[in-house]
C-alpha cells in the first residue's frame, strides 16, 4: 500500500509513505522534532490521546496524526527531514518535485 499519509497532506508536505516497507519500529516518531516536543515520545513511550503530534504508530504502521505539527506545514515551511533521514526500511520519501 503505497501512501500511507492522507493524499492532501503528503501532496502538501512533499512526503509520502510506503506502508509495506513500514515496519512500525516507531523510530520515525521518536527522533520528530515536534513529537520530541512531548515528555512521552522521548523516553519512548509514545504519545497519549489527546497529545498534539505529527507522527504515531497505530496498527503496526507509522500514521501522520496531525500535519499541521509538521515544519514542513509551517508558515514559512521549516525543511526538516529527520523522519526521513532515520527510517530504517526507506518506507518514506520525498515526492519528486518536477
């Protein structure tokens, strides 16, 4: 299953995942520096229910939980690329910007 964030907000943040390579190591969520934000993410716990965070791990998979937490939906955009850069199986990317 290919684009495992919603189709407006990967278009919107130049990002998309591949949820068969995802294997919900969680490691994406961890090193996010917005989701670094909370106490609970960093010691590896993950966030609780009503927590504002970009990136969870549900049902095994990474999901994007709120992309108004992203940089790189802030106004101006902060270009980041630490969930990118730290994912193991290349599960997400870029989208080609041509």
């Amino acid at each position: 299953m290919r684009n495992g964030f919603p189709a407006l907000a990967a278009e919107f943040m130049g990002l998309i995942l591949d949820a068969d390579k995802c294997v919900g190591c969680g490691i994406c969520v961890v090193v996010c520096e917005e989701n670094r934000m909370n106490d609970e993410v960093v010691y590896g716990k993950g966030g609780r229910y009503n927590d504002e965070l970009v990136l969870i791990i549900e049902e095994g998979k990474v999901r994007l939980l709120d992309v108004k937490q992203c940089k790189r939906a802030f106004d101006p955009p902060e270009f980041c690329r630490a969930c990118i850069d730290h994912c193991p199986t290349r599960a997400i990317e870029f989208l080609s910007q041509t």
